[in-house]
C-alpha cells in the first residue's frame, strides 16, 4: 500500500509554504516610495517563525544602507468588541505591542536594536525580557512600559492592524516593495539587498556595488500528470526554489517523457515528483542550508535529488484510469492496493471525519467551530456522525508528529476520550477545552471540568491501547492522503472545505439533504484562518 510519509511532507511544506496564517498580496497598499527612499513593508506577527526570520535578515541590509531604506513593519490580527487578538495568543500582542512602542519611543536606529534583541534572542519568549532589549537599545524604559501598558500601545496596534487588513495581509510574512509590488524574492539578507538596490534611483546607496549576483543553479522536477493531488502538486516547491534560489534555471519533465524516465531510474527515488538540483546549489549557501536535511546526493553522481511526494508511485496501479497499469489482470479499485483510497472507498451517509494535530493552531481553531456545528445537529451522531482523527507518522514501531512528543501525547489522549466518551460527544468537551491552551501538559483539570474521567483516560494512554489508536489513526489519515492539518474526509470519499460553523454545515448538507438542521444558519465567523495548516496543504 501506498501512503504518504506524513513528517516529511511536513518538513516539505515547512519549506516553501513559509507564512503563518494565509497570504493575498494582490493588494496595494497606501505606503509608496518616499523621496529618494525605497519602501519595504513587512506584514507579521511577532511570534510567527517566519516573520522573525525576514525581519532578521533584513536588519543587517539596514545597517548598511537604511537612509535609503522606508522601512514599515505592520502586525497582523484582529479587533473584537475592543479586543485584540493574535494568532499566537495573547503573548504575541504583547509583544506586537512592544515592538510599536520601541518604534514610536525612540529613533529608528534605538527601535531596530531593539527588534534585533528580541528576534536574535529568544523570541519564543516575547515578552519576556523586553527591558532588557530596551536597555541594549537604549530606550526610555519608562517611555515604553508607559506606551506599553497604557492605551498608547493599544491605539498603536489597532492602527497597525487596520493597516494589514487594508492591505489584505493574513500570512505572516506579507511584503510589499516600492509601495504596492509584491515582494516574491528570496529572503537572505542579500536578496532584499538585490530588490531594493534595483529600485533605487541613480545613484544608489553604495553598498549596492557590494551585492553580489545570485549563482545560477539549475534545477530539474520531474512530475506525473496522471496524479492531480495535492501531493502531486510541484508548482508550490517551484514557487519556494524561485523565491529562494534567484538564479535558479528550472526545467520541467513530465514521467511520459522517456527522459523523465531515464533520468528518474538514475536517481535511486520510488516517487513523484522529485526535483533535481545541480552540484552549484551548495554555492547558494542559505539556499541549500534549508534544503539539505532533505537533500540526497545522486549515488555516483554530483546532483542533489530532492523528494517532494512518497505516494505516487509512476509504476504502480492508478486507482481511477480505467488501465490495468501493473499488468496483474487487475484494474483500478479491483487491485488491492486501491482498497483504501477515497476513490475506491464505499459512501457513509452523514459521516464526517477531521484530520488534524493537536496542536497545530489552523486545527485547534477549526476543531473550535465544530462546537456550533454539533449543537445545530443535537450533539446526535445519527445526524451528524463525526470522528476526530490525527495526522502523523509510525515508524518501527515509533509514534511521531510535527510539534513533538506533547503533540503525540495529547493526540492520544484525545482518542482515548473519544473512544470511551463517545455519547453525546461529551470527548469534544474535553477537547474544546485543552484547545484553550494546548501547549499545556496539564489535562486533568480538563477531564475534571469536561466530566471525562481522568483515570479512565490515564490507563488508556499508558497502556497498548491508546498507542494502537493512534497508529490506526495515522495510517487512515495516509490511506485518504491527509496530510495538512486540517483536511476534512465527508461521507468516508468525499474531499470537503470548511473552517467556519457555516461552511462546515453547508458543506455537509450539500452532500446530505434532508438532514435536520440543515436549514438553519449557524455562524460564518471563524477564528480558523481561511486557508493555510500545518502539514501538507
């Protein structure tokens, strides 16, 4: 059976879809060039991996040359009833908060230190420490606990989120260059060096002669048309080897090409797609420096292979092509490594499954909508059959997923409830509630407070049996190719969208009329992003 490795497509998308929360940069926004400066924008969220790692690359390319540089950073989130919220809770608007304050409290030179003390640091940390950072940047202290903790600060980031909704920022990072262009160049210190040097009006900032010209480096991905999954889908990596490697020389082959075939057999691989990289990656050391966990020397060879999929296999059977592949007498669903494919898969009226990982951010806050949805529907699973499943991999016997230890622990925690708290889905109780904090080891004053009971839960976790729900767990989450938390399975076949209470009903009763409840309208808010998950998506 073919499936999917779920951590290495977590690691695959960790690489090229590089944003927390979703990204539209179709936008214009209201900042342009100012003078003889170049404007660079940066939409993030204080505590998003990736928007800390633009802001840092870019703080030694100001130091070289910020007087020619307007540099903005805005923050992302949202006002409700008064309230400000962020994606990473409420440390990360204490931090945005920060941020802004050492902004409008000092110069440009004390607010850049400052940044630069909390992203170098321990940024995970934000806020703690922040005196600190405002000392080595030599800030007014009481200027900015004033800012920080008074209605100045708040002001600030209501602006400042008004000002990334405007521009249609929700994925953190957002950039714009020279005003309303957005920015899709790499984001080494040098590529934002190279971009904004190639916007300057003569003459340009000296340092701009010191930039040198990206290595050019070629790179070969061989797909297979036949395959229209998501795990099929090149165009993203693509989309991360141009962002990332400025001189790379990208060909594409297709399997049906004999030189696709050729070139695949050298490579040692099962799947598709791959991609291919010349030897002169290594010369693009940032580049290759993201890369190289990943990266496979060809035997024999200099190239570098990159895998992107480990579920299509070109030669085996394709479950929906009419076309005995394999040559074994046996087409399509027939062959039994189709068993379990959706394609292939009997319909379950009124069965809706959620793939997702405990704590993933995108999952816990569609996980959170299911709350209305199951109250529209009684809490009643002839209605409205519901499971929650995980996303994850089992190797040799091991257990793991994307966060880490805490995460498998609490995935499994999660389905010994819902193994023996099923009725009335009293475990989504339990659930809703670790969602409120889901970083916590703590559980039992949620098992106490859902009325789930905690030493019911305890032997199922320390025993086989919360061990093999899991596994069972990951390997359906593999056989459906759910691999992005979250990925909705509808009616045991069936693809479906959903992050809001209303289009997950509305999804639902598309495929289910006549259910009850399917005529009221429930709530279209979410604090789900719209798009965008952890994992493969």
């Amino acid at each position: 059976m073919r499936h999917l490795s779920k951590l290495f497509a977590m690691a695959v998308l960790a690489l090229f879809v590089v944003a927390c929360g979703t990204k539209d940069q179709s936008s214009d926004p209201a900042a342009g060039a100012t003078g003889e400066k170049v404007a660079l924008t940066f939409h993030i969220m204080s505590k998003c991996p990736f928007g800390v790692k633009v802001v840092e690359a870019v703080l030694p390319v100001m130091e070289k040359m910020g007087d020619r540089v307007d540099l903005k950073i805005e923050y992302i989130g949202k006002e409700k009833d008064g309230a400000l919220t962020s994606m990473h809770g409420e440390t990360e608007v204490q931090g945005n908060i920060l941020q802004l304050c050492a902004k409008a409290t000092g110069d440009q030179k004390q607010w850049l230190d400052f940044l630069k003390c909390q992203f170098t640091g321990d940024w995970r940390k934000i806020p703690e420490g922040w005196e600190q950072c405002a000392t080595t940047a030599k800030l007014d202290q009481a200027k900015m606990k004033a800012c920080y903790e008074g209605e100045e600060g708040k002001t600030l980031l209501r602006a400042s989120f008004k000002a990334s909704e405007d521009a249609r920022a929700t994925g953190s990072p957002t950039i714009f260059l020279a005003g309303n262009e957005p920015y899709r160049g790499g984001r080494a210190d040098t590529s934002f060096a190279r971009a904004l040097c190639q916007k300057m009006v003569e003459p340009k900032a000296p340092y701009c002669v010191q930039v040198p010209a990206p290595p050019k480096v070629p790179v070969t991905v061989i797909a297979d048309k036949r395959c229209t999954g998501r795990s099929c889908d090149s165009e993203r990596f693509l989309s991360f080897v141009q962002n990332t490697f400025e001189g790379a020389e990208v060909k594409k082959l297709d399997w049906a090409e004999p030189d696709a075939q050729t070139l695949f057999g050298k490579t040692g691989q099962q799947y598709l797609p791959i991609a291919i990289f010349g030897k002169d990656i290594e010369k693009e050391e940032a580049g290759f420096n993201r890369l190289k966990r990943r990266l496979v020397k060809v035997e024999g060879g200099e190239d570098y292979v990159y895998p992107l999929g480990r579920e299509w296999d070109p030669k085996a059977e394709v479950c929906d092509d009419g076309v005995d592949n394999t040559g074994d007498g046996k087409v399509d669903c027939d062959d039994g490594t189709c068993k379990e494919k959706k394609v292939c898969r009997q319909e379950t009226k009124n069965k809706v499954d959620l793939f997702v990982m405990s704590q993933c951010p995108y999952g816990v806050k569609t996980v959170d909508a299911m709350a209305d949805v199951l109250k529209n529907f009684n809490k009643d699973s002839k209605l409205f059959n519901f499971e929650l499943n995980f996303i994850g991999q089992e190797a040799n016997g091991q257990l793991t997923s994307m966060h880490g230890q805490g995460e498998v622990d609490e995935n499994i925690r999660q389905l010994c409830a819902q193994k023996h708290f099923a009725k009335g889905y009293k475990f989504m109780d339990y659930v809703f509630c670790r969602n409120k904090d889901y970083r916590n080891p703590e559980w039992e004053p949620c098992a106490k407070e859902s009325g789930v009971k905690a030493d019911v839960i305890k032997k199922c976790f320390e025993g086989q049996e919360g061990k093999d729900l899991l596994a069972a767990s990951f390997k359906k989450a593999g056989a459906v190719q759910a691999s992005g938390s979250p990925t909705w399975l509808l009616n045991n076949r069936f693809d479906m969208q959903g992050r809001t209470p209303e289009s997950i009903k509305a999804a639902f009763c598309e495929k289910n009329t006549g259910v009850a409840g399917c005529d009221k309208t429930l709530s279209n808010t979410s604090e789900a992003p719209a798009a965008g998950g952890c994992g493969a998506q």
